[in-house]
C-alpha cells in the first residue's frame, strides 16, 4: 500500500502533537513546557498545510497558508509571553517549576 | 445569508474597544483612569443600543471590508449574541466603576495598575469578537485574544503567587487551543469551509468529525476550567486583584461555554450521540458536587468564591445532556428543550451578576482588612452593612432560593431534567445546592457574629459598596424580564433546538 504524501505528513503532525501534549504534562521545568507547547503548535500547523495540496494536479488551497499564518503570530505571541511570565517568577523567587522547593 | 439587514454596529462593537484601548496607551495614569470610566460608559451604551436593534430587526450583520464569505468576515449578531454582548456591557460599566475608585484608593500601597485600562478594552473587544464571530477560526483568534489579557490581567499585581498561578493558567490555556485548533484542522481538512452556517449543512458524520468534536470539546472544557480541567482556576482567580476576579470569573469562562453552546448546537448536530451528552453531563455534575464541597472546606474568602465557580460552571454542562435528544425522540416533541436553555441563558446571567458582585465585595474585605481570611468577617454587618448584605443577596442567587436568577436557572434545569425521563441529574443539582448554601450561610454566620477585636475594619469608599450591592441585585432583577428574554431569544437560530442524536456509523473519512 502505497501512502500519499499528504498522509505521511497527517500523521508525522499527530505525532508532534501527541509529543507535546505529554510534554507539557511529563515536564517540570518551565522552558521544558513552553517548548512543549511550541512542538504542540506544529504539529497542528502542519496538520493544517498537509491538507492544502492533496493531489499533484490541482494547485494547493491558499487558505490554510493563511490561517497557519495568522496562527503562528498568535502561537508566538503566547510563547513569549509564557517566557516572560517564567523569567519574572525565575528572577522573584529563584523556582524554574510549579512544585514549591524543599 | 443576505436576508439579515447589514449594519455597521456589530463592527463597532469590536472597534471601539479596540480604539479605546489603543488610544488610553497614550495617556498618563490619571487621564488613562477618567478615559477608561468614560470610555466603559461608551461602549456599554453602544452595546445595549446594538441590543435594541437586535430586538426591533432581529439578527444583524456586517461583512468586513465588503468581503464575502468564505474569503471574508462575517459578524453576526443574533438574539443569543445580543445576550451576551449585553450582559458584558452592564456588568463591564459596574466593574469599570469599581476599578476607578479602587485603584484610587490603593494608590498609597501598591500602586494605580495603569496596564489594566488597556488591558480591558482589549478583553472587552475580544469577547465582543468571539460572541459575533461566524466562523471556527475567527472563534480561535477572539478566544486568543480574550486568553492572553485574562492571563495579563491575572498578573498585574506582580506577586510570585499570582505570576505562578498565571504561568500555570496560559500553559492550560495554550493546551486548550492548540487542541480546538487540531479539530479546526481537522474539520477544515474534510469539509473545506469553516463557516458555522455551512458546516452545519455539509458535515457528514464519520471517524474525522467524531475525532475533531472530541479535540475542540476538550480544548474547551479546559479553558472553560470543566471537572476534571479546573485546576488552573481556583488559584489564578483568587490571586488577581479584586475587580480582575470578578472579569475572570463573570465573563471570561463564559467565552468558551458560549462557543461550546454554538459549536453543539450548530455545527457538530451530526456527530453527536446521546452518550456524548451524558458524559459531558457528568463532568458538570462532578464539578458542581467537587467545587461546592472544596469551597466548603477554604479558609480564605477569595479562594471560596473562586472554587465555587467551578461549581457553578458545572451547572451550565448540564444543560448538554437534555440538549442531545435520546435515539428514537424528536426535537420537536421534546418539551424539555425550552426549559434547559432558559436554565443555561440564565445559569449564565445569574452567576456572572453573583460572581461579580461576591468578587467586588471580596475586594472591598481585602483592602477593609488587609487579608481575605474567612474568620476575620466577624462584624462585618454592623460595619459594612451595604457588603454584608451584597454577599447575602449574591449567595441567595447563587444557592438558587426563590425570587432569584439563580432560582429560576436550576429550578428550569430540574424542570427540564424531570420532564426528559433524566431524573439521575436531579441528586447532583439539590445536593450542589445544599453545599452552597452550607458554605454561603458559612459566611453570613461569621458575618453576624459579635467581632473579637475592637475596630476590626478600616473605612472603605461607599461607592465600591454600592457597586457591588447593586450587582448582587441583578442578579434578582434579571428575573423579572425573563419572558421577554426567552421570547426575544427564541428568534435565535439555535435556541431551542435539540440534537436528534443518530446511530454512528459511516466509514473512514468524510467523502
């Protein structure tokens, strides 16, 4: 059986996903989960693109470029506003997790 | 789409704030207060003018930049969304109000928050934004932007507590859009749309649609702080300042209940089964039995009140499993529909006027006392009667005693639950009940009790008393145009409506 492309990619993004869903959950530090969720945003960007261009004859769907787009502005904007948000607790109190410290 | 008469209201009712917030960056802290009190009074007007119009015309909308869709934005205003935009407007005015002379008053100790104006108005056109949005991906947007100023709001204060709790709220939330937006991926994969109004015609139940209603619902269960999603709440509404709680816990968490209601209603009629809805009915359960019983248990007031809201966001989830109708029944013999959606629509005014008027009140403890511990509101009646007796007459409402919202909101849930055959939910609503009342009287006990300690509180401006009685009694004034509202409401494409559930079946994928 062979996969189509478009497939290969489906999948690869319900593997991202999955790897950063557990991350966020599994990791402690603070930068290990931003970044967990980061890998989470892949994956469904690339879910979203896998679906433009289906077949080799028709042209690829421009809509899904620009919703991953304005998807990305706002994954990013999250992202460093979770950064600056665990500097600040990092600079206050020292702690880089959520469990108090022995 | 072309029936509905286009007016440029619905544009504004998202501009404005937006204006609002940019243009109070340029004042200094002073002038930035007067604009942000002036400014509230503008858009709530805007707001419940917009609300009239709905009322006289029916469902109102706006292309944006004349672009059609699928290419373009569509915001559309019906009766539902009218509700909402102008619930947010009357309890926006009186939180506004009470943000000016709060941050007055604690100038002295901590400082005048002058990010929260901005802030606000940002908030404010999110949620507009989201009530008017028509399509799935417009919806992640507004509920981003309404996510990322709760979340910035939550950390004004700046103390390691709230900024925790905050961290801690955005990375939920994060989780909880990335997983809406997998669905919207999805849907937008099988379908090619990602209008509401049409997805609601060319859905095809299957695995991919079964797949992405599990994804979006769970992404907003968990924003919308659901059992067993709510650890993110209790602590980050309990740590922001005062008037920041009440937006968190009255507006914010109805965004994401308000699209789970369109998403239901609208779109995902062909993907759900019966068993669907009862299993969202038992996380509403369990979040009332859970939240009311942890709220009984706290020792600070401000952590009380927010555990009871994700109680009383529990109630609104058990509307859902009368909505989806059992194999066999039909919509349109179903005589327990009107009541469930009476009971969510005022679930929803009842709580937000309570919450807001309990979390306003919290405030005015905090800066009366310093601390917000539960033992220390000894006295508080002969002290401040005006906050005594809001507290009284929010917990009323939020207990659910005749003739207030809250009574008329689960005395149509039980309605509803009895008239469907559904008797198993009624336990879970008297016993929630039950507690709150435990946990209110708890508080009104201690309240009428003779102080320990000679002037055990420190005078607080009237006006952010009055404030907070005068939201406590909305939530009992709601009540008396309540058949108006359900009449308006019932112009609404989806209020009313049921899910005649299939049996699933279908192959791989949609085609």
């Amino acid at each position: 059986m062979k996969m189509e492309t478009y497939e290969i990619y489906s999948l690869t993004s319900v593997v991202l996903f999955a790897i950063g869903l557990g991350g966020v959950f599994l990791a402690k530090h603070f930068l290990r989960k931003i970044i967990a969720t980061i890998i989470m945003g892949g994956g469904v960007f690339l879910c979203f693109v896998s679906f433009a261009k289906r077949d080799a004859i028709t042209f690829a769907d421009p809509i899904p470029h620009a919703l991953v787009i304005t998807g990305i502005v706002v994954a990013v904007t999250a992202a460093a506003f979770a950064l600056s948000l665990a500097r600040r607790i990092h600079k206050l109190t020292g702690e880089d997790t959520f469990e108090a410290k022995k | 789409m072309k029936e509905f008469p286009t007016s440029a209201l619905p544009a504004l009712l998202v501009g404005l704030p937006m204006l609002l917030a940019t243009m109070s960056l340029f004042f200094r802290v002073k002038g930035r207060a007067l604009l942000g009190v002036l400014g509230s009074f503008l858009v709530g007007s805007l707001a419940l003018f917009a609300f009239i119009e709905v009322t006289k015309y029916g469902t109102i909308i706006h292309i944006l930049g004349g672009w059609e869709p699928p290419l373009g934005i569509l915001l559309r205003m019906d009766p539902l969304a009218a509700v909402f935009i102008g619930l947010t407007a009357i309890i926006g005015i009186f939180i506004s109000l009470y943000s000016w002379w709060y941050f007055r008053a604690r100038i002295a100790s901590i400082g005048r928050f002058p990010l929260f104006w901005p802030l606000w108005f940002f908030l404010w056109a999110g949620l507009n934004a989201l009530f008017l949005s028509n399509d799935l991906f417009n919806l992640y947007v507004t509920i981003e932007v309404i996510t990322i100023c709760a979340v910035a709001l939550a950390v004004l204060s700046g103390e390691p507590k709230a900024l925790k709790a905050g961290l801690r709220y955005l990375l939920a939330a994060i989780i909880g859009s990335m997983a809406y937006l997998f669905g919207v991926a999805l849907i937008y994969g099988s379908t090619g749309t990602l209008d509401l109004y049409l997805l609601g015609e060319v859905l095809k139940p299957g695995n991919t649609t079964t797949f992405a209603l599990i994804v979006i619902t769970l992404g907003l269960l968990i924003k919308k702080a659901a059992f067993p999603f709510h650890f993110w709440l209790p602590p980050a509404h309990s740590a922001a300042l005062a008037p920041v709680s009440a937006l968190l816990s009255a507006l914010v968490v109805k965004g994401a209940f308000y699209m789970m209601l369109r998403l239901w209603t609208e779109v995902f009629e062909v993907s759900l089964t019966f068993a669907a809805g009862q299993l969202i009915g038992i996380t509403g359960a369990a979040a009332v039995l859970w939240g009311s019983w942890q709220a009984l248990l706290q020792t600070n007031f401000k952590l009380l009140v927010a555990h009871s809201s994700v109680a009383q966001m529990g109630y609104l989830l058990m509307m859902f499993p009368l909505l989806v109708l059992a194999p066999g029944q039909m919509a349109d013999s179903a005589d327990w529909l009107a009541p469930a959606w009476t009971a969510g629509i005022f679930q929803v005014m009842a709580h937000a006027f309570a919450k807001a008027s309990l979390f306003l009140s919290a405030g005015i403890v905090v800066m009366a006392l310093g601390h917000d511990r539960i033992e220390s509101l000894r006295d508080l009646v002969a002290w401040m009667p005006m906050t005594a007796m809001a507290i009284g007459i929010a917990g009323v409402s939020l207990i659910g005693l005749p003739p207030s919202g809250g009574f008329l909101a689960k005395w149509m849930l039980l309605k509803g639950v009895f008239l469907s055959g559904q008797w198993w939910w009624a336990p879970a609503i008297l016993a929630g009940s039950l507690l709150t009342a435990g946990y209110v009287f708890m508080l009104l006990r201690l309240a009428f009790a003779p102080a320990r300690v000679k002037d055990p509180f420190r005078p607080v401006p009237k006006i952010l008393q009055v404030c907070a009685l005068l939201l406590a009694l909305g939530s009992f004034l709601i009540v008396i145009p309540a058949e108006n509202l359900i009449q308006f409401l019932e112009g609404s494409k989806s209020f009313g409506s049921g899910i005649e559930s299939i049996v699933k079946g279908g192959g791989y994928g949609n085609e």
